[in-house]
C-alpha cells in the first residue's frame, strides 16, 4: 500500500519520529508539526488518503481540526484516526461522534496502528 500517503500531525518530535518509522515501509507519509500546518498544507491542493492526528496541540487543536476537515466538501471522506495521550471515555466519544474513524492512546502498540490503518483502507468486501 506504498502508493497510500498519511498525513501525521504531532507536536512532539519524538511522537513525530516513531510514527515515521512504523509507517515509512507500507505508506507514503507527510509530517506536521500542529494541525494549522496540515490545514495549510491540505488547502493547497495536497490531499492524503489518511490522517493521523494528535488531539492537544498548539495553534489549532486536533479536534478543531477534525471539524474542520468533516466540515470541507473536499476533505469530509478522509480517514481520520486520533492519537491521544488522555485517556478520557467523554473525550473519545466526542471525538467518535464528530467523525473521527478511530482513536488510540499513547502509547501504542505499534502492530495494533497498523491493523487500524490498513483496516481504514480495506474495500468491503460485502454491502447489500
């Protein structure tokens, strides 16, 4: 799945750098370091075929962000997945409900990550 490219959007390097490593052999990645950055960088025509986002960050949070994304003809179909050092059931849910496809906690099992992403781009196999 090379030819599928993830926007990465953390504001700590060291988040920032083990995503990279996880993600660089099976997918295309583009990184940000806050979510203005990757709003800037997605209004200029650059279009990812997932997001993987942290949720406090500095400028614009991640959940701003999410809205803005699902508020955006152009972005609102993208996969969004949440990385997130609180661990807060109302946080999750309100993230679930404004459109974010899947939320992890920091840390992560690097394995679980990738199951979740490659789960994002799986075609159904089954609708009737």
């Amino acid at each position: 799945m090379k030819n599928k490219k993830l926007l990465i959007i953390d504001d700590d390097p060291s988040i920032r750098f083990i995503l990279q490593s996880i993600l660089k052999n099976d997918y295309e990645t583009e990184i940000k370091e806050n979510a203005y950055e990757a709003l800037v960088y997605m209004q200029e025509g650059n279009i990812p075929d997932a997001i993987i986002s942290d949720i406090t960050m500095p400028k614009l949070s991640g959940q701003d962000f999410l809205e803005i994304v699902k508020s955006s003809y152009y972005f609102k179909n993208i996969p969004f997945i949440f990385l997130s050092g609180k661990e807060d059931s109302q946080e999750r849910v309100e993230c679930l409900k404004k459109g974010a496809d899947d939320y992890l906690l920091k840390p992560f099992n690097p394995e679980e990550l990738l199951i979740r992403i490659f789960k994002l781009f799986k075609p159904l196999s089954h609708v009737q």
